[in-house]
C-alpha cells in the first residue's frame, strides 16, 4: 500500500507470518519462538516450516502438548529480557492458557506497581469453516479483548500478516495476534519492501457512504464481496478492519458512520456478549445522533460449530447475508 | 362542560379545516395542551386547549371545514359529570354565533366558549366516568439523524411519512420533504427577522401532508397564494380603517452595541444574544411606560392590554410572512428574549407555532435594518395600534455636546392608530425606547 506497484509481488497470508517470524528472528537475538509442532513439523499450519532449519533448535522450539506450560514459560522469558513469540496452536487451546494469560500476563505490570512489562507475543489460529469440528472452529477473540491489560490483533491482509508482528514485539505488553486459519493460503500482494505496521488503527478498506460494514479478520473478505454486489446496486457500502480489536480505534468507525448513517458488524463470534455487540454500543454512544437506521450485527449462529459443510456455512456470516441485511437498512421500506 | 370551538387565529380567518386530533374521548387535558390541528387559508396550526378536564365527545371529525366558533368537541371540566348531546351543544353553538361572525380575538372566543350546561348528577351515565386514559397519539418513529436534519432544516416531522423499517422516518424522508422548503440554514442562526411589509395575519405554511415531493408542490402554491390573499385582507382592512399617524427617530446606537459586545464576550457562542435582541427588550421597556400603545382597537373601543406579548414579523422561507408572538417580552431578561427569538423563528419556520402565539400579539415589531433599509414606514395589524419599525444600524456623522463624531445610528419608527392615541404619546414611547438604549445594563 505504500510503495510503487512495480515491486508488488504475490505471496500468501502464510508466507507473509512466516517472513514477519524470520525477519525478527534475524532482527533480534531475543526472539524466538516456540509452540506445539512449530519445530520438527513445521507448525500445523506450516507457518513455521523451514525455520528450524534456518535457526536452530535453540530458537525454534517444540514444545509439550501443555499450553498452561510454555505460556507460562513465554511469560517467564519475557519477564527474563527475551522476545518471545508463543504459538497457541488454535484459539482453542487458548483456553488452557487462560490463565496464564489473563491472571499472569495481563497484569504483571500493575500488580508489580508498574516495574516489570511482558513483552510477549502470542500467535493463535481462529475461525471455522474449515470443517474442523465443533472444538476446533471457535472465534473466541472477542473474549481476549474484554480483558484490560494485553492487545488484541487480528491481521487479515497480507501486509498486516507481514507487518503486525514486529510491531508487536517492540510493544512492552503482552500482544496476541490471532491468525484466521482461513485465510493462510489466501494470496495478497506484498509490496517488495514491506515491513512494520501500525496495530493501533483500523483502515477503511473500501469507502462507500450509504452504510459501514465494520468487520475484521476473514469476515472482512466477505464484507469487501457484499460491497462489490451492494454497489452494482447503487449501493455503496464503506468496509472496515479493525485490524486492532483491543484497544478498539473508535474513532475510525465512528468517523465512517457519522458519514454513511448506518452501520452493520460483521463478526464470526457469536452474538451474545460480542464484540459486535461492544462495537454495536460504541456507536450508540459516540454516534446515536447519526445514525439513520438501528445498528445491526450478523454474527454465527449461537450454535456449536456443526461439522457438516452445509450446516456449517449456514452458521457461519455469509456474503449473500451481509448482502441482504445491508440493503434492507439502506432501502426503502415498500 | 366546556366546547372547545374553531378558534379564529387571525382577523382574515373564516373558516377552518379540522385536520387531526390529537386526543379521543376520554382523554384528560390540560390548558394549554396541543389537542387538534386545524387547516387555514395558509398552513396547518396546533390548536391548544384553554379548559382543564375530559374529552367527552368530539363533534367534528378530521377532513370537515367549519366556521370560526363551530363547537369541534365538548370537554368536562373537573368535578363535572355528565354528558351533552352534540345536536345540543351544536346548536347552541351556532346560535351563540352572528352569522358569519369572525371571533377577533382568543379572549372574545373564551367568552363564548364557556356556557356550560349542567345535568343532574344523578342522571350522569356511567360511561361519563370512565377513566381518563392517557393520550395515545402514537409516537412517531424518526432515526436519531432524521431527526437532527429535520431540525437543522425546520421541517416539521409530524407531517413527514417515514419509508423506513416499520414506517420510521429517514434522513432521506427529510431530505425530500426539504426539497419542498428549502433547506434552511444551519439550525442555530435565528436570523434577524425581517420583512418587507408589515406583519400579517398568522400562521405560515406547515408542509401538507406530504406524499412525494412532486405531488406537494401544487399544495405549497396554494397556501401562498392563499398566505398573499390573507395578508392582502389584512393590510388593506388596516390601510382602509387605521388612521395612521407616523414618527421617526435617529437613535445613537453606540452603548448598546458596546453593551452586547462585553456580554457576547461572556457567552457561548451558540448562546450570543442578537442586536434585535436589546430593540425588542427596550420595546416592551417603553411600552410599559406608554400603555396605550399596546392593545387593540376593537368595537370602536380603545383596548389596551396589560400583557406585552411583543409579534415579531419573520419572513418565510417560501415568501410571505408571519408575526407570532414573543409572549410577556417585558418580563423575560434578554437571555429569555433571545431563546424565545430563536425558538419562534424556527417553530415559524417548520410549522410547529402554537394558536396562541399567533393571536395573542398586542403589538407589532418589524426590522428591515439586515437588508439595509435605513427607515421602516409600517402598516398596523389590525386589531392592534402600533407597530414599531427598526431600519439598519449605520455610522453617521452625530453631533453631541458640540463635537461632531461617528456614531453607529438606528433610524426607530413608530407607526400608530390615531383612534387609539396621539402624536404626543407616540413620541414619549420613542422617547423612553431611546432612552433604554442609552442604558443598556438596565434592560
């Protein structure tokens, strides 16, 4: 996005974390990385393959199937000067984490009255629809970013896959970058030079002004395709990326809506207690006097994540429905 | 028992069209309550209530023209029970009224408004008891932003149809009903009224009902060529009957400008007080002195009224104009003056003035001064006996104490009915007005 088109070259959502992993790795001595598999076997979702390779066992570690474990051995390293970067295989392994997380990482600052940071970094795998199961399909992102104290990622493009990372390392607190498992082989392209970006500001990545879409992460794709088919009917929706979904930057959706007067989420996780629904309430609060039609959300289905392809689509926010919510809030009734 | 009837709100008025009710029998109201709206020759006016107690019976239906004085509903006063018929009350109605009689003012209709019939208590049906429910004019459904553009525009949302979810208005609902009334100026900026033709009967046009915006537009013509034939009745009644008298004054201007620009300093913006502002205190000031100024001519009989319910001409978007009233302007503290300024011009401007704003007024202000004119010569509104004209504020050569200086300088002119008073009353009020400029920190 920032440099000429002539040296844009296509690479996958993949190769763009695995650049990012290498680059700090040969940046910064004090990075390494360690998770379940991102050795010997190159991460689940060959993230990291090729790495162990290039750095070695000490730096590349295989851990135990023991995510309470190595996040807190990651909490530890942080707190001893290293960088490290935790890999939690899926969001849902997270949940063996959580603690570790969110009673140990989230507040080591405040309760050491501000004299140890965390500087750690965990990447985490998310999302369905790649009829995993009901255990492997969770968006549980939402969740972290209630919790005060850590940041919140959620790259969808290839630049933010390329670019957060390091961004992130500087960052003196805990970061988790959730990857949406999805979008791994998804191809973007990459300007040659491209390197770290901000992790603090949402983009508007299509400008519209008869609605927002507020999206992030791979139901940001969906939500661009809705606008490409809401605009061949004159309708012209705005799409946003969070990028960043905590601290939340209020200031770029509420901009956007205070210019469109409506706004639709678009979020995998469910609708209750979401973070579609914290967004849902930021415009209530920032923007009440702008809006021209009630705030509406399109989540998953409250559901267990079903396994069957056709159930899981159905349960999962689709374009033809982001499609058919937006024009029923822009059109008129009859 | 009460009967709320036709009221005339304006000495042009004939005739009017009951267009809504906003209550249904049972409901309870209070004085002063918006309780139906009525069609004129030139827009649609919120009607209030001056009686307290129970819709009994609503005896014209919306859609129906009736004479000024036809009895529209009957409502039991506290304490009462009982029930009138409406042949009865109708009746009795019509003969209380001369044929083609025009009820002049509120007070006029008050008096004979009111003869109650009593029936036996005993006698009172049970359904006259039942109890009071509360009004149930639905709520309209309007988007947060609709709502902020219809005010930033002045339309009145209550004639709007809405075409979102559920029947909701919309920006775009707005926007189209803007396009019939242009879109007006940001939502703060009361400007200083003016006109270029003394005040007028009352009431500007409230957009019809509207459909689309091509369907309205024919409507839009007929309220202002009715508006033109109403102010047409009115000052050619006022130029045919009025004998005026005129007297012009130069008013130094410097003190108070100098007043307003500290006690601007000391405001918000949005709050800044307007230069008409200190004119219409130092008006109702002056008028406190010299009385006879503010009133009626009625009957052949001089009326003065105690209350100064100042009308202030403001000039309609769509031409024509309307002179509702800043009602008790001697007792309100300029603050008050300008919020009640603003509020007026932008009710005026959307449709949302109240029946007794536009009768009420007992005198007349007109300021040309913001399209430069230097001298107002005004036409009274008949009934009233005076009308107070402002021109523009200038820098002219003023000669004081035998030293000649530049001196911002108002021309003040007094147009006023000669049955009423004289030269010499009219110039003790320019008098005292100048005077109260001269001291703004009193006003």
């Amino acid at each position: 996005m920032t440099n000429g088109v002539e040296t844009l070259r296509k690479v996958t959502y993949r190769e763009a974390v695995r650049e990012a992993i290498r680059e700090a790795m040969q940046k910064d001595t004090r990075v390494f990385l360690m998770g379940e598999d991102v050795g010997h076997y190159g991460g689940c979702f060959a993230v990291s393959k090729g790495l162990l390779e290039e750095f070695g066992p000490e730096r590349i570690r295989d851990t135990p199937l023991s995510e309470s474990g190595f996040v807190g051995a990651g909490i530890g390293a942080a707190l001893g000067g290293m960088r490290p970067i935790v890999e939690i295989m899926t969001v849902n392994f997270s949940l063996l984490a959580a603690d570790q997380i969110i009673n140990n990482a989230a507040v080591y600052l405040h309760m050491s009255g501000g004299l140890f940071n965390v500087p750690l970094v965990i990447r985490s795998a998310t999302g369905g629809g790649r009829q995993v199961g009901a255990q492997h399909s969770r968006s549980l992102e939402g969740w972290f970013a209630h919790i005060p104290g850590i940041k919140v990622l959620s790259p969808a493009t290839v630049e933010d896959a390329r670019g957060m990372l390091w961004t992130a390392l500087e960052d003196p607190d805990p970061v988790l970058i959730f990857e949406n498992s999805g979008l791994y082989n998804m191809e973007g392209m990459l300007p040659a030079g491209a390197g770290a970006v901000d992790i603090d500001r949402a983009r508007v990545r299509r400008e519209g002004k008869d609605i927002t879409l507020i999206s992030y992460s791979a139901s940001l794709f969906k939500s661009l395709d809705a606008a490409e088919i809401l605009s061949r009917e004159g309708i012209e929706a705005e799409v946003i990326d969070l990028r960043s979904l905590r601290p939340l930057d209020e200031k770029t959706f509420l901009d956007s809506v205070a210019k469109t007067h409506r706004a639709l989420v678009v979020d995998e996780g469910w609708r209750t207690g979401s973070l579609a629904a914290e967004i849902s309430a930021r415009i209530m609060e920032g923007a009440f006097y702008e809006l021209d039609a009630p705030v509406e959300r399109l989540c998953s289905a409250e559901v267990p994540m079903p396994y069957a392809k056709h159930l899981e689509e159905a349960a999962l926010p689709q374009v033809d429905k982001i499609v058919d919510l937006a024009r029923k809030m822009v059109k008129a009734d009859g | 028992m009460a009967e709320f009837r036709m009221p005339s709100l304006g000495s042009d008025m004939q005739e009017g069209t009951l267009l809504e009710w906003r209550v249904k029998p049972g409901d309870r109201v209070r004085r002063r309550d918006i309780i139906a709206v009525v069609d004129t020759d030139k827009a649609a006016i919120e009607i209030e209530v001056f009686e307290e107690g129970i819709v009994e019976e609503i005896l014209v239906q919306p859609g129906e023209k009736v004479p000024v004085g036809t009895v529209l509903a009957i409502i039991r006063t506290e304490g009462e029970a009982g029930v009138v018929t409406a042949k009865g009350a109708k009746a009795a109605a019509e003969a209380a009224l001369p044929a083609g009689g025009v009820i002049e003012t509120m007070e006029e209709m008050a008096g004979r408004a009111t003869p109650e019939k009593r029936i036996p208590p005993g006698e009172a049906p049970a359904a006259a008891a039942a109890p009071a429910a509360p009004p149930t004019a639905g709520r309209i459904k309007v988007s947060p932003y609709a709502r902020r553009l219809a005010a930033e525009r002045s339309i009145d949302l209550s004639v709007l149809k809405g075409t979102g979810p559920a029947g909701a208005i919309r920006a775009a609902d707005v926007e189209s009903a803007a396009g019939i009334a242009p879109a007006g100026p940001p939502v703060e900026a009361p400007p200083a009224p003016l006109e270029e033709k003394p005040p007028i009967a009352p009431r500007e046009k409230a957009p019809p009902p509207p459909v689309s915006p091509t369907a309205e537009k024919p409507a839009v013509k007929d309220y202002q060529a009715a508006m033109r034939r109403a102010i047409a009745a009115a000052m050619a009644r006022s130029n045919r009957e009025i004998p005026h008298y005129y007297l012009q004054t130069r008013i130094d201007m410097s003190r108070t400008l100098r007043w307003l620009e500290s006690e601007n300093q000391k405001r918000s913006i949005k709050d800044r007080i307007l230069p008409v502002v200190p004119l219409i205190k130092a008006v109702a000031m002056a008028l406190t002195e010299v009385p006879e100024l503010n009133g009626y001519w009625i009957d052949d009989r001089h009326q003065p009224q105690e209350a100064i319910h100042i009308g202030f001409a403001i000039a309609l978007r769509q031409g024509g104009l309307i002179t509702p009233a800043i009602l008790n302007a001697d007792l309100k503290s300029v603050d008050e003056l300008m919020e009640a300024l603003r509020d007026l011009v932008t009710r005026a401007r959307s449709g949302g003035l109240r029946s007794s704003e536009l009768t009420d007024a007992t005198v007349t202000i007109t300021s040309l001064g913001d399209l430069g004119v230097e001298t107002v010569y005004g036409v009274i509104y008949p009934p009233q006996v005076a009308l107070v004209g402002f021109g523009k504020t200038m820098e002219q050569p003023w000669a004081e104490n035998g030293m000649l200086a530049v001196r911002p300088v108002l021309t003040a002119t007094l147009a006023a009915d000669h049955r009423a008073t004289d030269g010499h009353r009219g110039a003790q009020f320019l008098d005292a007005m100048n005077r109260y400029l001269q001291e703004p920190s009193k006003l």
